[in-house]
C-alpha cells in the first residue's frame, strides 16, 4: 500500500509541476490557458500539500493578476509565493519571487522598491549560482 501511495503522490508531483510548466509557458501567448493551468495546478498541489507545486502555481497566477492589472492581488499572490519558497528554501523560487515582484513595482511606478526587488533577486541568484555573473 505504501509503494503505491508513494507512485502515486510522485506521479501528481510530475503532473503538477507538468501544469506550471504550461502555466508558464503560456503566459503571454494564452492567458486563459496560463491562468486554467495554475489554478489547476495550485489545487492539486494544495489536495497533496506539494509546497512547490503551490509556490510555482502562485508565481504563475500573480503573473495573470498582474497582466489583468489586478496589481494589490499580484502582489499578495507573490508574496505568498516568495514565502512558500523561504520557508522550503527554494533560492530559485525566492529569487523569481522578487524578480515578479520587482517588475509589478515597475510597473506601479514605484522605482525604489523595484529597484530593491530586482537586486535581491539578482544577489540571490548570484549566490546560488543561477547566473553568470
């Protein structure tokens, strides 16, 4: 019974970060699509507490928000992104967190913060080696 709950919940994994993926991909081109596929993603990572899968999904979605100009829930949606990622020290997933957030206070005129966000993010991926520097 275990090795099958174990396949099973690694398969959901795969089909999970399968839809972000999508998500992602989509995002400019298809943003019906995009926000079906995180959403759906987000759901399924929530029913087997996947806290990447929920992390991905929410970057995904406060993408959308931020495209529709729905600018306080992107930002919410973000920053419970980029807590998620702290909290499973995912430095990847922080350092794209601050990137979206960095390119919403760009986009809210609030140079100074994104200016912040976007070396955060930058420093991190640095240090993480996600970036030749």
């Amino acid at each position: 019974m275990e090795l099958t709950e174990s396949r099973t919940l690694e398969f959901t994994n795969e089909h999970i970060d399968e839809l972000n993926e999508i998500a992602f991909r989509d995002r400019h081109i298809n943003s019906e699509t995009s926000l079906s596929m995180a959403n759906r993603a987000l759901e399924l990572s929530t029913t087997t507490s996947y806290p990447q899968g929920i992390a991905k999904a929410l970057l995904n979605i406060g993408f959308q928000e931020m495209i529709i100009s729905e600018y306080e829930k992107a930002f919410s949606t973000f920053n419970k992104s980029l807590t998620l990622y702290k909290d499973i020290k995912n430095m990847p997933g922080v350092a794209h967190a601050y990137y979206n957030l960095g390119v919403l206070y760009l986009r809210l005129g609030e140079y100074e913060n994104a200016m912040e966000a976007q070396e955060k993010s930058l420093l991190i991926r640095k240090q993480s080696g996600d970036l030749d520097a």
